[in-house]
C-alpha cells in the first residue's frame, strides 16, 4: 500500500507541472511510480483526479477540490514538522513535571519564577505527589526523584544531592535525653514514613551504602515529610529525614540534631525522562537550571 502523504505530494506536483515526467523529475521518482501513486489515490477516493491525453492534463472537478484539501493537509504537515524542529533547539512549549510533593512545594515551586524569566516562551505543568508515576502512560516529560539511581530504562542525571539526619525537639530531648549509639534509636520514639523509598518506618539505616539496618519503632506513621516534621517540632519523636526538609528547623533551633558522627547514606535528587528520544530544549533548559540552582552543596545544606 503507498503511502497516503507521498502520494497526495505526488499528485500536487503533477498537477503543479502538467506533467507525471515533470514531476516525477521534481520527486526523484520513475514516471510509472508517479503513475501508481495517482492511480491509489483515485481508487482510494473512488473519483477521477485528472483527464489524460496525449498533449495535457486537466483537473476533474473533483481533483480540482482534491487539490485545494491536499495543499491544505500539506502546509499543516510542514507547520507541525517546524514546530517540532524549533521545539528541539528553543525552549518552548508547555513542561509537563511532575515532583515530589514536598520537595516540590519547598524548592521547585520558589524557582520556577526566575526560570520563567529567563524562558519566557516555557510554561509549566507542575504535579506534586510522591508517588512513582509513569512518565510516558501519564505524558510527563520529566519527573524529579529522590533516592537511589535504580536501573530503569529511564534516562537520570543527578541535579543535587541529597543528605539524611536524624533530629528531634528540644523538649522530647529533655524529656528522654538523646540516643548515643544507633542501637539506642530501639528506646525511642521514632516517627517513620511509609512511603517505600529508603526512608523506611521501621529500619533506618547507617553506613556509606546503607549496611546497617536498625529496627525502629513509634506511635506515629505517615506517608508525608512535612506531616512528620510538625509533629517532631511539637516533641512527638525523632525523625529520619533530609535536610531539605528539616534544615530550616535546625537552623533555628527548633529541631536538634543527634547521632551527627555516625554516617547515613547519601541520597539524590535526580532529574529522570523516558529514553528513546532526543530532550526537547524545554526539558533540557529545566535540567540545566535546577543542577545550577541547587549544585554539589545546595541551599538547604547550610550552616549544616
């Protein structure tokens, strides 16, 4: 079956010149297959296109309104096929990301001012939730993730990194003192997230690659941070979570870090998008700005 576009370039071509050799030439195409492509339009459409003779062509009524659709089809062919071009190389268009809710309300949602300055021409579609979706079933063209690189085929590149500690309240220290060895967190109250990330409800873990496990335990569980950490602030328990979310606490007091000697595993904040195709500039300029932003030692990391 020959391909309905070709074919419609075909016939806009003959009837350009007059002539199946003339445009044949034009196309790069051997006249019998310029024949051939104007005869499966006209069965396709069941109407004859043209009126042959040995000296010229003429349109039919019928070709002649053929005529005017096909350049129509075409023009728009060529519009959306720019369009897409220009998207690979210029920043625009709507970005579709989607972030962790917390991570996104805290640190992307208060950039995305200066972005829209310097990409004007970008709008972005910002979903906040922490589950893992699925960029390509639910049209996201990025989604930031933050953990452990898992092989996938998605395509990572790591914009910060991203660091655990462990804090609680003034008050729940002066209450029940603070644990000096990770097998103490066991006489705690410690608050868990139950999410399934590496931020586990009941094993927090220690060392450089997470090797050792503790099992921990308390009276209250959520699968948000922020819900976790108001409940820190007012005393409730410790909490196994990362600086991003708890660094301005500790910077004013209102949490305390314990255990700071011994070494929790490293997280990442990554930038992931389906693999198999080229990143149009939106997605690459967002990338690029975030890494800048945020870098080896980002903002919620200091005086830490």
């Amino acid at each position: 079956m020959l391909d309905r576009v070709t074919s419609m370039q075909v016939f806009v071509r003959v009837a350009a010149s007059g002539s199946f050799s003339a445009a044949g030439r034009a196309l790069n195409l051997s006249q019998t297959m310029v024949t051939k492509h104007v005869a499966a339009l006209e069965a396709r459409l069941g109407i004859k296109l043209l009126h042959r003779s040995t000296r010229r062509l003429v349109l039919t009524e019928g070709g002649r309104a053929f005529l005017a659709a096909a350049e129509r089809i075409l023009a728009d062919i060529e519009e959306a096929e720019a369009s897409a071009s220009l998207d690979r190389v210029e920043p625009r268009g709507v970005l579709r990301m989607n972030v962790p809710l917390t991570f996104g309300f805290r640190e992307i949602a208060p950039a995305l001012a200066e972005f829209n300055r310097q990409y004007p021409l970008v709008s972005v579609d910002l979903g906040l939730a922490d589950r893992f979706v699925d960029l390509i079933e639910e049209g996201w063209d990025l989604a930031i993730r933050i953990g452990r690189l898992q092989d996938s085929s998605l395509i990572a590149r790591k914009i910060a990194p991203c660091r655990i500690v462990i804090c609680a309240a003034p008050a729940y220290l002066a209450r029940h003192g603070a644990p000096r060895t990770p097998q103490e967190l066991g006489d705690h109250n410690c608050l868990g997230y139950t999410l399934p990330t590496i931020l586990s409800a009941t094993r927090w873990l220690f060392g450089s690659a997470g090797e050792a496990a503790v099992t921990v335990s308390g009276n209250l569980r959520a699968n948000n941070g922020d819900a976790l950490l108001a409940a820190a602030i007012a005393g409730q328990g410790l909490v196994y979570q990362p600086t991003f979310l708890v660094g301005d606490s500790l910077r004013s007091g209102s949490l305390v870090r314990v255990l700071s000697d011994e070494v929790i595993p490293e997280l990442g904040v990554y930038a992931v998008m389906p693999s198999g195709r080229q990143a149009p500039a939106k997605v690459r300029v967002i990338i690029d700005f975030l890494a800048a932003r945020f870098g080896a030692s980002p903002g919620w990391d200091r005086e830490l």
